[in-house]
C-alpha cells in the first residue's frame, strides 16, 4: 500500500533527519520523516543533551567542594543520582517535546516505525510505502565495540548504559580517551569516582592538536584521574565485585564498571541500502561534497557519512541538503570550519586546522602560531581556570586554526568559528573591541600578539 509521493521523505529523526525535514518544509516542500525510535535520535536522548546536564551536575558538585576558595562556606554531603537523573530527564523531555511541536507545526507527515528502502526512494514501514522525489538517509550512528568484546549492560557498559546509571560507580575503567570517553571521566570523577583511562594510541583526544591533548593530560592527573596511553586494550573478565581489565604489557586494572568508549559506527546495516545500489565503505554512506550518494536523487546526511560524528553537523547538512533539493545551490560545508567541543573539566573547543595539518599543508615554514595562557585574562583569573587560546595562521595569510582549553571555552568558540570561515587575518581580529572582563578577551589578545602588537602578554 502507498501512501503517495512526497517532495522529500527523510530516513531517520535524529539531528540530521529532523533539520532536513524543518529546513524543506519552510521551503514549501512535501516531507515525511521516519524514525523508528524518538525523534531527536541519538543527540537528544541518548548523547549530546543528557551527557551535557550530567557535566553541568558534575561542575556544580566541584564548585560546592570548592567553594571555600571563594569564601562560600558549604558542604558537599553526597550525590543523589536519582535526582541527578531526575534533572537530566527533566531537560530531555522539555526539548523532546518542544521538538515535536516544532515538527508538528511544520505539517511534516511524522511516521514513528522501522524504515527499509524497497526502492531506490521509496521506504516501507510496517506495509505503508512512502516514496520521494528525493530520498535522505539520516539513520545514525551507535556505540561501537572491539572484536570479542561483549557488552553485558552490567559490568562492561556503553555511554547509553551509562546515562541512566542508578548510582556513582567506585571506580571505573574508560577504553578510549576520545571525547566520549573523557567526558564520562570528567563526570564520574567530579561524582567521586575512581577513574583510569586507557587508551591506544598516544594520547588522550587524539583528533585535538596536540597541545590540547597534553594540556587535558595535565589537568585530568591533577584531578586523580589515571591515564593509560599507548596501551591497547587485551582481555576483560568479570571478577567477584567487578572487572579485571588487561592492557598491553601485562598491567591489569580492577574495577566496578568497564565503559567501552571505542566511538560510534553507522546505523546502515539491513535497511536495504545495499540491495539499491547505495555505495558504502565500511558502513559508511558515500557522498560527493553536495551530500548526494552515487544513487539519483538520494542524499546523506550525519553520522552515516564519514566525517566528523558531531549533532551540529547533521544541522548544518540537513539543512544544506534540503535547500539543495530546493534548488537554492548553498555553499558546500567546509568540514574543518565545523567547531568541536569537548565538554570535560577543562573543556576543549576548537575549529579549522591543528598546527600538524597546517604545517602539512603550507610547510613548516609558512605557518605561525601563538599560545596566550589564559593565566593573564582577568574573568579566567575570577573564575579561577587556567588554560590558554592557542591560534595557527599562515605567514602573512589568514587564521587556520584556533585551539583553546579552559573552563566554558565551548562557549567562545563561535567567534573562532567566525574567524576560521570568514578568513580573518590576526591583524583585523586584533582591530576588533572585546568586552571586559570576558574570556573571550582572550581570543583578542592572542590575535593582537600574533599581529605584532600585544597589550597583557609577550609576542
């Protein structure tokens, strides 16, 4: 049975599926949007938005064991988890509601099912067909493992498991230090959690440059929290009160939790992508730079493209891709222009190239960088945070790159990413006006030292 032909029929409700589905009905276009689970995906209720409200848990924990330093006298007697998690469900469900008057409002046919391509536009769910002039597949991603390593929910657990813990863990082993991994160390640790972090390859967030990475090093064994870098992971086996991981070279860590935080792979298997001609890699849809796959009239968008995993830009593409279909010919995405924010204690934000890329791209002697230790930003010194604002350019060229660590430096980063996209030279940020006290000073100051002319630190 059909349900008849749309302008655009979108696989899959999460933060690429929904924004293509808003963006196409402003543009006046037919949409269904199909989504097997809740709408919002992953990010919503399961990633981005509940992680976030634990953080936020974990800084005001910290700042009430730390208030003394601020001549607050309070004490911190414990952490209630169910009111932890009564708080962050609060949050999802506010946003998830709001969500689905959003699309309501739109007057997109919302379709809550399994979808599987029976065509090369055309999706079946539960008997009804809905066919597209256009196809958008935004099915997204989920919580990966190693070969051989089971996931039993108890003892060797996933980020979804643990978002809805009942209870502050002893201690914990982390297997893998990427974002997902250091957030939930940050978290635990600030609940009074032991935690190690073991991690492969030689540093922590190794897609960060690599001063980021060595500065949250620093900061989280200041912390207490051990790390294991260089060490693959080798066996786990349940022991009488939790789990004994192996690493390479013998060492063995035990713990109450396991949390396997090896990244996310793509939710494409057995949803007939394949059967239509769909090129793939490794689980991956294939897209050219405009998000169209080699199957006429069929785009992707999100985690199942290679690329950064990150909500933002599932947005940004959904919304490219529904103006796309609309004929309104946007400008292609620039992946290194999207901002990533890692959101530990310190938090890292960053956007456009590391100092490695830039230097691999223009030659080491064409690249200038500059570091200004937030140390001598006053509202850093109030809040009581170190870190820095780290900037790559080109020699006489513009910023390529701007790197930062800090407490609440996710919430700067939309000026870097401005400075990144726009082209700025260090010259004409430095000609800009910030407000004081602000870190966001600080961004200031590096681009009026790397233009030659620094006012509160050294060029």
């Amino acid at each position: 049975m059909s349900n008849g032909q749309f302008d655009v029929v979108v696989l899959g409700g999460g933060s690429g599926g929904y924004a293509t589905a808003l963006r196409a009905a402003q543009l006046n276009l037919s949409v269904a949007l199909i989504e097997k689970d809740k709408l919002g995906g992953t990010c919503l209720h399961r990633g981005c938005i509940p992680t976030k409200a634990l953080l936020h848990a974990a800084e005001v924990a910290d700042q009430t064991r730390e208030s003394a330093q601020f001549g607050v006298k309070a004490e911190l007697v414990g952490i209630d988890m169910a009111g932890v998690n009564a708080y962050k469900d609060g949050v999802v469900a506010r946003l998830h509601k709001g969500l689905q008057g959003l699309v309501a409002a739109a007057k997109i046919t919302y379709v809550a099912g399994h979808g599987r391509l029976v065509g090369p536009r055309t999706v079946e769910v539960d008997g009804q067909r809905y066919e597209g002039r256009n196809l958008v597949l935004a099915t997204g991603s989920y919580s990966r493992t190693l070969p051989g390593l089971e996931i039993d929910g108890e003892r060797v657990i996933t980020s979804e498991h643990a978002l809805t813990l009942d209870r502050v863990p002893r201690s914990v082993v982390i297997l893998g230090g990427g974002v997902i991994g250091v957030e939930f160390a940050s978290i635990w640790r600030s609940f009074g959690a032991e935690v190690t972090i073991v991690e492969a390859l030689p540093r922590l967030v190794p897609a960060e440059d690599e001063e980021s990475s060595k500065a949250l090093d620093r900061a989280f064994r200041r912390r207490g929290i051990g790390i294991r870098v260089g060490k693959p992971f080798e066996a786990v086996e349940r022991t009488e009160n939790g789990v004994r991981v192996t690493i390479a070279g013998g060492e063995t860590l035990e713990a109450e939790l396991m949390l396997v935080a090896v990244g996310r792979g793509p939710v494409t298997a057995n949803l007939g992508y394949e059967e239509q001609g769909i090129a793939m890699d490794r689980g991956f849809v294939l897209t050219d730079e405009r998000l169209r796959t080699n199957v006429p009239g069929v785009y992707a968008v999100g985690d199942i493209v290679p690329g950064l995993q990150l909500a933002h830009r599932g947005f940004q593409q959904g919304i490219f891709v529904a103006e796309e279909i609309a004929g309104l010919q946007p400008r292609p995405i620039d992946e290194s222009g999207i901002p990533r924010v890692t959101y530990s204690d310190p938090e890292i934000a960053s956007v456009g190239l590391t100092e490695a890329k830039a230097r691999e791209l223009y030659g080491a002697d064409k690249v200038k960088t500059y570091t200004y230790n937030l140390a001598g930003n006053g509202r850093s010194q109030i809040l009581k945070t170190g870190g820095f604002v780290k900037l790559v350019s080109v020699t006489d060229g513009p910023v390529v790159g701007v790197h930062m660590v800090g407490a609440r430096v996710g919430e700067l980063v939309g000026e870097a990413q401005l400075i990144y996209n726009w082209e700025a030279y260090p010259a004409e940020v430095a000609s800009l006006v910030h407000a004081h006290p602000t870190q966001a000073e600080a961004i200031g100051e590096a681009h009026l030292a790397l233009a030659g002319k620094p006012l509160h630190a050294h060029a």
